[in-house]
C-alpha cells in the first residue's frame, strides 16, 4: 500500500497508455496518485484525470519554468479549479536557479503569488527547490508556520535543510534518485527525516528509480524507492509503506476511496 506523492499523468510520454500506466500502479499497490500540475493547461487536464479516476487526485499551479508565462488571470482560473474536490494541493510552485528557463525575478513574483492564493485558499503547497535552497527557505519561512504547509517535492537538499524546513511543518518527498550509487546526501536525508514527516514519489515520467533507470518513469515503481527507504533505515518494507501512505492521505486530506466519478454528479 503506497501513494505516489507526486507524478505528472497528463504529458505526452504518458499519450498513448495512460489509462494502462493507472491501473497497472493500482495492480502494484499503489492506492493513491497526486497528478501534478505545471500551468494552466496542465492543471486542467490533471483535474480531468481525478475526476475520472477515483483513486487519482490532482494539483493546480504554475511551475516556476513556466514562470514568464503566467498571467493574473492564469492565477484567477487555478484558483477557479481550485474549489474542485478532487484538487488537493496548490503546485508545483517553487524556484529552479539550475535551469533558468525563467528568470529569478520572474520566478520569484510568480512563487510569492502562488504562495499567498494558497494560503487563502487554505491549500497546502507542493514545492520544486533546485539549486535556491536559501531563498526558497526564507520564503517559506516568511509565510509562518502550519501543521500542513505542504511538501518539498524531490528533495535534494541536506538533512539540515530537511529540519529546518519541518519545523515550518512541510514534509519531505523522496524521490528515486535514493536508488542511484552516487545520490549520498539523498539518501541520507532518507535515513535521518523521521518517517512520520516523509512521503515517497515518482516525479514520472521522471527520475526512474534503479532498476528502471533510464526508463520512463511511472506511479508503480514509487515501491523501489520505498523498498531503499526501508533498506537504508533497516526497518521492514510495510512500515515505510504504511507510514508515508498515512502522511500523504494527511497532508492532502485523502479518503480511503474517492467516490466513482459518476457518483459523485448524481450526488
């Protein structure tokens, strides 16, 4: 029994056996798939995918490449579909000084905007963080502490961080690079954040874990990263599973089950 935290099922690498790649995650134990939103027309089509499918849910938000593409009334539509049952989190929203496909100043603008329309909508966020660890903490740490702030998706910076940033009451997402020979510091984040502020994800089509490296990435093989999880804390594979399932199911506010799309019309 796991969720996977975090994956984008709405890009094309997913066009041609999309419904396949869901049902074969739920033929895996996989229970739960957040579908992740990077702007507009992503969050749209996420959203579609979790009305259609009970046991996917969805975000909304703008990541921060797309940052100079974002207008106030792409803000005004997400928060629109924000309102949706199915739309669990405000993100990806966040910072990437690696890649700059936007610049600082547009992807900062854009980050605090998110991170305001989140909290008033009382939606936790999910957050990108690559190479602007100080910036995106003292952000964070501007908009105060909650018990359900959100979650640093594929987290790559060091255990001090992970404290840091869990006493703002975010939790910290492992990815599959834990898998991978020379990811040391990810791994011993893994080892060393308390397992009932942990959640597991794919980022697919992304980041596939060993030994799927090089492949495309999908919701079933989030148990190869929990099964390292539970090998480098020399704890039993279902504990991982158990704990990180309940934390997800907490910060997203989760059921069991979500009612089949054509219940919930009818209701």
């Amino acid at each position: 029994m796991l969720i996977d935290s975090h994956a984008h099922l709405d890009m094309t690498d997913f066009r041609k056996d999309r419904q396949e790649v869901i049902e074969r995650a739920f033929q895996n134990g996989i229970v739960h798939i957040v579908s992740i939103g990077i702007d507009l027309k992503s969050s749209v089509a996420a959203l579609e995918l979790a009305r259609t499918n009970r046991r996917v849910s969805a975000s909304v938000g703008y990541h921060p490449h797309n940052a100079e593409c974002c207008r106030p009334s792409d803000l005004e539509a997400l928060a629109g579909l924000a309102s949706e049952p199915d739309v669990v989190a405000w993100g990806e929203i966040g910072l990437d000084f690696f890649r700059e496909y936007a610049t600082p100043d547009a992807q900062m603008e854009v980050f605090q905007r998110q991170l305001s329309v989140a909290h008033d909508l009382n939606l936790p966020v999910i957050i990108h963080d690559r190479e602007a660890h100080d910036v995106v903490y003292s952000t964070l740490k501007g908009m105060g502490k909650r018990e359900r702030n959100g979650v640093i998706h594929c987290f790559s910076g060091n255990s001090g961080l992970a404290n840091a940033l869990m006493d703002l009451g975010y939790f910290i997402s492992i990815p599959g690079t834990v898998t991978y020979k020379n990811a040391a510091q990810v791994q011993e984040v893994a080892r060393s954040v308390p397992l009932h502020r942990m959640l597991v994800e794919t980022d697919a089509p992304f980041l596939a874990p060993v030994p799927k490296r090089g492949k495309r990435n999908e919701p079933a093989y989030v148990r190869f990263t929990a099964s390292e999880i539970a090998r480098l804390r020399g704890i039993p594979f279902k504990e991982v599973a158990r704990q990180t399932t309940e934390n997800a199911r907490l910060l997203f506010g989760l059921v069991e089950s979500k009612q089949p799309a054509s219940s919930r019309k009818s209701a």
